[in-house]
C-alpha cells in the first residue's frame, strides 16, 4: 500500500453551565415591563436543561434505531417523476406512502414526502436511482418512524447487486465509526421495495439506509448543530477531531472538508465546544465503489490509497489515539460477520484494507510518513 503527502464531566453539569450562561445573558437584556403588562415568565436554568436532557432522551430512545436488524419497508411514489429531478437547487416534493409492519401484526401506512438529494449520487449519470430525503409531516406518531421530521435514505443507486453491496458496505463504515465514539451517526438497513401508485408489484427491492438526522445526532449529543463555515482545526475539540481523521485515514475517505462543512456536521455541545461527526463514506476505499474518484487536486491515483488530512501531532500525541483504535479492532472486524448479506469476497477485502490500517501504526516510521510529515496545518 502506498500513502501520498497531504497538502469531559457529566452531561449535566456541562448543561447546568451552558444554560447558566443563558440566563445572566437574558437578565442583563431584560427591562422593566410597561405598566399593564403582564411580565413573562423567566425561564429558570433548571427548566432550560430540563427541556435539553428531554430533547436528548427522546433521541436516544427512538425507535428506528433501537435494532440492528434490516427494517423492511415499502415507499409508493411516482418514481419516474421523482428520479427525472436531479436539479440540486430543486425543491420539488413527491408525495408518497411509506408501508411498514406493526410490531403486534398488520401495517402502518405513513403519509410521506420525497425530495432527491445528494451530490455525486444525485446526478444521473451516476446513479439511476436518486438518494432520498423522506419527510414526516405528522413525525410518523405511533410508528417505528415516530419523532422523526425527515430522514435521509441511501439508495441502492443502480439495480444490480454490485451496487446493493455498495449499501451494505457503507453502513460498515458508519458501524464501525460507532465503536469508535458516540460522537457518530447512527444508520439503519432497510430492505426497501419501490412501488409506483397502483401497481401491485415492486419494480425493485433492495437494500437501504436509513441515516440520523443532523439535529438528532445533536441532540442526542446533549448539543445543537452549527452551520459555521471555514473553521480551522483549532476551532474544533482536538480529541473528536482526531478521532474523525484518523478513521477517514483509516476507510481510505478524502471526500470531506471541515472547512466547507462538506460530509461533516458541525455539533456545537453546551459548553460551546464544537465537534465535528462525519458521513458519507461512498468515496471512500474501504467502499471502493466503481463511480468513487479522488478529487484531482489531491494527486491520488484511486480511492484505495490513503491520505491523512487531520492536524500535526507529534508520535507521543498519536500514541494514545493508536492505541484506543488497536483496542477495538477485533470489534471492528467482528462487524464484517454480523452482516450475512456481505459479499464474501468483499468481506475477505475489508478485512485486509483494515489489517493495513492496523499494521501501518505499529511502525513507527510509517506512521511518521502518514501522519507527522503529511499532516495538515491548518484545515481540510
């Protein structure tokens, strides 16, 4: 394998002391209210970090996530319609049915909405079958589904079964980057059928992902997301952002940018820390789809060869990382067995694109090729 050179206490004190910021800002904004009036409540910072462990709770809990089991689910819609809007400045949204089973018998049939989505997988000559946004407008009460507002949804983009695994392989990813830290998506498969309205027959069935929303990853983090663009490393918690780039190093992923927020969300936490949370692992090589490409400016021959784009750390800095990784690496392979789904040729693959991973930080003067003399100095 060659590698190129590249260019805290508990959540509720955290909370405690966040709202505790909020209130002493809104009484020193605060005026005497006009004769008559009826002066507001205040909130208190107990009722303020009540509503924010709520919030998190509630995420925590929802029920989509609660298995790892593949959900089968049916979306009717106008498909034709739906995979001819590949404008990423459209705002078009199809109405539709999503069809899943009750977990005492029988089926709930939830009103949704469509949107594409996307970037690379959203053009046509990538994927004939566009990636989804599936918008809840009742929140799917009393459904697997409840307390979602809209969730993101990976297609199998092309109906052939190499680009099935594609799905199978991408939800690794995202496993494996939740054995890693909290501070990560959580995704589910489906095994999706397509219907279009009045037909009885699926035209296609086949794998999917159901992704995390943004703000739930957030809250669930005990914080709210940020749209703040053009951050250095410096700007963000050292420890999360090491942990990110050194699992992008580790899947062979450069498609993403702190900077641009591209493929990466930004959770900014009760104490004001900011965090980054990655997704999108389709151009990565651990994935190795047929459509991934590196980006020209980076000078990479394919996808399969790595390059660290996180902060310089001294090999003292990277030690304890290294060995937090090396930890759980029979979990992470372990991962490639739960999925019976695999290809098993790509499961024997995955296993020995991790392996050198794993074998390149064992050697100290690999490791000062990779990461000490092609770190970056400032962002990505």
């Amino acid at each position: 394998m060659s590698i190129r050179k590249g260019a805290g206490a508990g959540l509720a004190a955290v909370l405690a002391a966040w709202v505790a910021v909020s209130v002493v800002a809104h009484g020193q904004q605060a005026e005497s209210p006009a004769a008559g009036k009826k002066e507001p409540a205040v909130k208190t910072a107990a009722d303020t970090l009540d509503r924010r462990l709520q919030r998190q709770r509630e995420a925590l809990q929802r029920a989509l996530f609660a298995s790892d089991d593949p959900l089968p689910v049916t979306l009717i819609a106008d498909f034709k319609a739906i995979n001819r809007d590949r404008d990423p400045e459209s705002t078009k949204v199809f109405p539709g049915t999503l069809v899943v089973a009750k977990a005492n018998g029988g089926e709930d049939r939830i009103q949704v909405n469509l949107r594409t989505r996307g970037h690379s997988r959203r053009l046509s000559a990538t994927c004939t079958f566009a990636p989804l946004r599936v918008e809840f407008p009742n929140r799917g009460l009393g459904t697997v589904f409840e307390g979602h507002k809209s969730l993101k949804l990976g297609t199998h983009c092309r109906d052939a079964e190499l680009y099935e695994q594609y799905v199978y392989r991408e939800y690794l990813a995202y496993r494996i980057f939740n054995q890693i830290t909290q501070r990560s998506f959580r995704a589910r498969l489906a095994t999706a059928s397509y219907m279009e309205p009045g037909s009885t027959t699926p035209f296609a069935k086949r794998a999917g992902l159901f992704l995390e929303d943004d703000d739930d990853v957030a809250r669930r983090l005990g914080g709210e997301t940020s749209s703040l663009q053009g951050l250095t490393f410096g700007h963000v918690d050292s420890e999360a952002l090491a942990l990110v780039t050194l699992f992008e190093f580790m899947i062979g992923n450069t498609d993403m940018s702190l900077a641009k927020l591209h493929n990466m969300i930004l959770v900014r936490g009760a104490n004001g820390t900011a965090y980054p949370v990655p997704y999108d692992f389709d151009y990565s090589g651990l994935v190795n789809a047929r459509y991934a490409v590196p980006a020209q400016a980076l000078n990479l021959p394919t996808v399969r060869e790595r390059l660290y784009r996180g902060p310089c750390m001294r090999a003292d800095q990277l030690a304890p990382y290294f060995s937090r990784l090396q930890a759980i690496r029979d979990r992470i392979f372990l991962l490639y067995d739960s999925l019976p789904q695999l290809d098993a040729g790509y499961r024997k693959d995955a296993r020995g694109y991790l392996g050198q991973f794993f074998s390149l930080i064992e050697k100290p003067a690999e490791v000062k090729r990779a990461f000490i003399d092609g770190c970056s100095r400032s962002t990505m």
